[in-house]
C-alpha cells in the first residue's frame, strides 16, 4: 500500500466520521485535492492541511490567512475570468463563496446600512482593506470631509465583515477601525 493510498483512506475515514458515505466522502476528498493541487501550482498562495479536515490558505502579498473546513464546502469550479485566467470558485454550505486566483482569494463585501453596494466591486480582497485604510488616514490628515470619512470607513467595515465572514481572521484591522472612530467621536465632542 502507497503512502497516497494510506492517507485517502484516512481522510474517507474522516468524512465519514463527518456522517458522508463512501461516494460522497471521495467527493469531499477530490474537492480537497482540486483546491490543494491549485494552490500548489499559484505563485501568490500556500496552503496547509489540518488533521481535522479544514485548509488555511496563506496569501504572500499581505501575509493574511483564510481557514475553512471542508466538510463546509459544498462545490469547487475551475473558472475562467474576462481574461482567459483560471481562477477556482468555492461555494460552502452557508451559500458564501470565494474566488481563489493566482495570488489571492476574493470575496463579495458585505452589505452595510448606509452603503450604496452598487459602487463597491462585486469582489474585493484584503489587500483592498490597506487601500481604503490609506484614504481614511489621508482624510483624517487633510481634514477632509466628514462626509467623505464616513463613507470610506463603511466601505472599510464592508471589506473587514465580508472577509470574516468567509474565514479571514482581521482582529488587527477591526481593532484599528474601532480606534478610528473612538478618537473621530472624541474629537467631535
């Protein structure tokens, strides 16, 4: 018996722990290694397998790390972007999904009161998050606008929610935002 015959029999083991029959088990598991063998092969990505069936993806341009399980993931599609790029699309069981390209994983922004979505990308990614930082800090500097300074830090809080709802783990930028507003409220009173 193969080292590769060896762990797909632990991980079938372990999906059908998950209560997932043989079939469906080796689809979970054909999942897995669609989405690990393209993240192999992308230059801006790295992945690490956990015994307890969940992936973290690592993107090297911001050091960010995304986790999920995949007895959350309902499907994987090989895609193809308005330029020809492969991309894999990963939809999970609580209808989120995210788009995994050659050096980052993107997200659809989540809904915030106030916030004309219709301007936002229909996609971000966390790299989006240090771009509107940026725009706050400047406005803050310029004293720009408080109109302005609203508007990005809702459009802050829509990246920031979007991606921990997906499995991004941003308590460093949620920390930041709630500093930011504290100290634009004291300044107001």
């Amino acid at each position: 018996m193969t080292l590769e015959s060896c762990i797909e029999k632990a991980w079938l083991r372990y999906f059908r722990g998950l209560g997932l029959s043989n079939t469906k088990g080796t689809a979970q598991l054909n999942k897995m290694d669609l989405i690990l063998n393209y993240i192999d092969q992308t230059k801006g990505l790295h992945a690490r397998l956990y015994d307890n069936g969940s992936i973290e993806i690592v993107q090297d341009l911001d050091q960010r790390k995304f986790r999920f399980s995949m007895s959350h993931v309902v499907d994987v599609l090989d895609r193809l972007d308005s330029e020809g790029k492969g991309f894999l699309q990963v939809n999970f069981t609580s209808g989120l999904k995210i788009l995994v390209t050659d050096t980052l994983i993107g997200f659809k922004p989540a809904e915030v009161l106030g916030l004309d979505m219709g301007k936002l990308p229909k996609v971000v990614t966390t790299p989006d998050l240090s771009s509107v930082k940026e725009a706050i800090e400047d406005s803050l500097d310029s004293d720009g606008s408080s109109y302005e300074l609203e508007v990005l830090k809702k459009v802050f809080q829509s990246i920031l929610d979007g991606a921990e709802k997906v499995g991004f783990s941003l308590n460093d930028q949620r920390i930041w935002i709630s500093r930011i507003s504290a100290s634009k409220f004291t300044a107001a009173a």
